[in-house]
C-alpha cells in the first residue's frame, strides 16, 4: 500500500498512469478504504485499480464491441448470455 501511495504522487511526463488489478472485488474495496482518501488521484485516469474481469471489459471487450458493432453493449456477463441464448 505504502508502494501505491508514493507512485500516485508522481507523474508521468509520457502521460502513463499506474495498472493495479486484483482477482477480486474486496481486495479492490480494501485498497480503496486503506488508501483511498490518501491518493485520489490513484483512482482516476490514467491510472486503472480493479479487477481483471473489470479491466478486460472496460479495455478490450467494450472497445471491441463498440468496433464491431458501432454501438455500446447493453451488458457484458454471462447470465444475460445465457439469457438470450436460451430464448434464442
């Protein structure tokens, strides 16, 4: 935590920003309520702190859709695929 506090007051000449990812939701919540008040900054662009599924979807998948597509998703998780899918 310490690590994090000390890196979210630098800036980056390149415009790059900080990656934190967890596996999980709670990790996330504990860094957010340890450090969060400390280190604003952490958490908003450049800088990305969450989890894998979150980064991949607000990254890749959304951006790839949004490509494919040319519209925004409605929702990206499994239980509305498998709704559609179903109904289908």
């Amino acid at each position: 935590m310490a690590k994090l506090v000390i890196r979210s007051l630098l800036t980056f000449s390149d415009g790059s920003g900080i990656l934190v990812i967890s596996h999980t939701n709670a990790a996330v919540d504990e860094i957010n309520r340890t450090i969060g008040r400390h280190c604003q900054r952490l958490f908003s662009y450049p800088n990305f702190v969450g989890t894998i599924q979150s980064f991949v979807d607000q990254f890749l998948a959304i951006p790839y859709f949004v490509n494919q597509f040319r519209k925004r998703p409605t929702s990206i998780e499994q239980s509305s695929y498998d709704d559609a899918a179903n109904r289908f």
